[in-house]
C-alpha cells in the first residue's frame, strides 16, 4: 500500500511538473476560492473575538436588555438598515429602567437611547453626530476612563454632556481645554463637563462609536429631540454568581410590566453580541456563497485539466495497462492527481487569505484570526472539491480499452 501510494505521488508530481503552467493556473482557480473563505472566516471570528475580548474587560457581571423581533432574521436585518425602522420597535422604557434598578442584588442600570443631530461649537459645526441618551449609571456599567472632568451626576445632568476624544478635536481642535466649554444641540446650550479617553473600538455591543460620540442625559435628549426610544438597557450585577437568577428576575419583572409582552430579550455573557452581528451574518452568509461559487468553478477549472490530461496520455494508460495495471490502478493514479491539483491549490490559497486577512487588518480594527477549525474545514473542502471534480476524469481514464489506448498517439 505504502509502495502503491509513493509510486502515485511520483507520478502525479511527474505530470504536474511537465505541465507548470497549467498546473499553476488550475491551482490559482483553486486558491482565489479558498482565499475569499479564508478571509470571510477570518473576519467573522475577528469580529466576535473584539466583542468578547470587550465584554471580558467590562466584566463577567453585565447584563444586557434589548428588544427583541419575532420576525425572520431576513427580514430584521432590512429594518436595521434604515435607523427609523430601527428605534420604532423598540418597546422598552424609562419605566422598565426603575422597574429592572429595584430589582435585588442590580448595582447599576444604564438605558441606552441613540439620536443624530447635528453638534455646533463656537469654531465649528458637525451633523450626523451619534447623541446618547443615558444616565449616571453608565460610566458605572461600562467604565470608560475620562481624559478631562468627570461624568455628569444627578445634580448637574440636566444641561451637562461629555465627548468622545475625537468629536473634542473635531469640534474645539483640542481635548485639554475643552471642559466648561458650550455646545448648541438644536438650539439648546449644554456644558462640557467631561471628554472620554481615546477607546480605538468603533465595533462593540453597543453599536456606538465613542470616540465621535456626544454623551447626555436620557431626560435632556427627551427634551430637545421630542421623543426617544430606549435601543437597550445595560445591567450591572452585584456579583457574578448572580447573574443567572437576576436576569430571570429581569425577564419576569418585564413581563409583568408589559402585561404578558415578551418582546424584548436578557442576554448575558457569550450570549452578547455586536446588535449588527445578524446583518454581518447575513453578509458574510451571501459572500461566501460568492466564495462557494469561485471555489466551484475552480473544481471546474481541476476536471478540465484532468479531462485533457487523460486525453493526452491515453497511450500510457494502455501501456500501463497493457503490463498488468487495473482499472483501479489507474483510477487511483488520476484522482490522486486531482487531489494533489486541489491540495495544493488550497494551501496556496490559506497562505493568500491570510495575507489579505492582514492587510485589511492594517486599516482596521480586525486582526486576523487562525485557527484550528478554519485549517480543517480548508483542508476538508479541498479534498472534496479534488475528489469531486476528479472523480470524472479518473473514471473516464480507468474506463478506456487498453487495445484502442495503444493505438492512440499524441
């Protein structure tokens, strides 16, 4: 078996070496497929490690609320790509925040209410500005370091705001003298009494980037806005151990408020995630269909080659056959070949994606991800799509009378 399978190795490494060029361009048909999964695996698993990797720094004891959709994920993900389907179905309230802070052994409740407006100061002016409506509980709940001044409290929120490090250069070109300065927000004057320290994570569970961000009281956001609806709401439990039994405390406290309505949902640990993480699914779903496609018409690419490669050496499969070879032998020979084609072109196509993987980490927050499950299901995949797309032309070769093979001459 061992002598059978080196002999096959020999001769597939012979034919491809007398066709490189060929050879190269069936492997690259390959590779390009593999590469585009290998990227969009590669992101999928940078992208949950950010939102973990966050969640672990805020600490095991966060509990997340939002409202939920009993419609299919499709049609969830369209209504998320306007903002205006996005905060009408929303169902959670001020009121389900005292109701979820009376609850035993809750530290902390933060509401999350997201408006964009335009921010002006006395140098500049800025629209589409995301506005977060919350409350003093946030920088408990999630604990931003400040750069300058403190978060606002109960006794200054109501005409008090903090920025993002970013919207501070943008709005005073500076951050170390922005404190007691005014911003206008639909012709209301709030007070700076804070500016965040630099965060660099524009992906995390909150959706928010907070570096250009502008951060306000919930109420002061209903004042000037008219009216707002709370996206999520943020728990603190007092320990970990907890947990489970508050966040059933929260869905039963919930209910009751809403008079039987479940239309919300209480995540914690793993099972938090980026609120776009079902559009990213979607998204990477359709490109690795694209992906699948490529990679099938590479396997298309291998079958050809190996059609005009049994074509082109029909007199040594009857020579082969004609000196005690079988069928089996010879169906062996070829999809050993086309295997090999496969392999190689997978691996090539490894080493691609993830240079493609770090080059796109260089101009974003995605670091490339590896591992074990992403180098199986490469290897799996080719060796499918070589089996597959070889299995064909082996047959047809080890198919052919060895008589009318020996009369055959290229």
């Amino acid at each position: 078996m061992v002598s059978l399978f080196q002999t096959h190795l020999k001769l597939a490494r012979t034919a491809i070496k007398e066709n490189r060029t060929r050879s190269f361009l069936t492997c690259l048909g390959i590779a390009i497929g593999v590469a585009s999964i290998i990227l969009i695996l590669s992101l999928m698993g940078s992208i949950s490690n950010l939102v973990k990797s966050e969640i672990s720094e805020i600490g095991s004891d966060l509990i997340v609320v939002r409202p939920s959709s009993t419609k299919d994920s499709i049609t969830s993900v369209i209504e998320e790509l306007t903002a205006s389907n996005s905060f009408q179905k929303s169902n959670l309230t001020i009121t389900d925040v005292s109701a979820i802070s009376a609850i035993e052994n809750v530290s902390a409740v933060a509401p999350i209410s997201v408006s964009v407006n335009t921010v002006a100061s006395e140098k500049n002016t800025f629209s589409s500005v995301p506005i977060l409506g919350t409350n003093q509980d946030f920088i408990t709940v999630e604990p931003f370091a400040l750069k300058y001044g403190s978060f606002f409290s109960k006794d200054n929120r109501e005409n008090s705001v903090v920025l993002g490090y970013n919207l501070s250069l943008s709005l005073f070109n500076t951050i170390n003298s922005t404190v007691g300065k005014t911003v206008t927000i639909m012709g209301e004057k709030f007070m700076i009494v804070g500016v965040l320290d630099e965060i660099e994570k524009s992906i995390n569970f909150d959706n928010i980037d907070f570096d250009n961000a502008l951060i306000m009281d919930i109420e002061s956001l209903d004042q000037i806005t008219g009216s707002t609806q709370i996206q999520q709401i943020n728990v603190k439990a007092t320990n970990t151990n907890s947990l489970t039994s508050v966040s059933e405390n929260i869905s039963e406290t919930l209910t009751k408020q809403k008079l039987g309505d479940q239309n919300f949902t209480v995540l914690y640990g793993n099972a938090i995630t980026h609120p776009a993480s079902s559009l990213f699914s979607v998204v990477s779903g359709m490109l690795t269909l694209v992906a699948a496609i490529s990679l099938i018409v590479g396997g298309i690419g291998v079958m050809n080659i190996m059609l005009v490669s049994v074509s082109e050496r029909t007199h040594e499969i009857g020579i082969r056959k004609a000196v005690g070879a079988s069928s089996r032998n010879i169906l062996m020979q070829f999809l050993f070949e086309a295997l090999i084609l496969s392999v190689l072109g997978g691996f090539f196509g490894l080493i691609l994606g993830y240079i493609l993987a770090f080059l796109i980490s260089i101009i974003t927050p995605f670091a490339p991800y590896l591992s074990l499950e992403i180098i199986l299901v490469t290897l799996l995949t080719t060796l499918l799509v070589g089996i597959i797309f070889g299995i064909y032309p082996a047959l047809k070769a080890a198919s052919k009378n060895p008589i009318d093979s020996l009369k055959h001459y290229r």
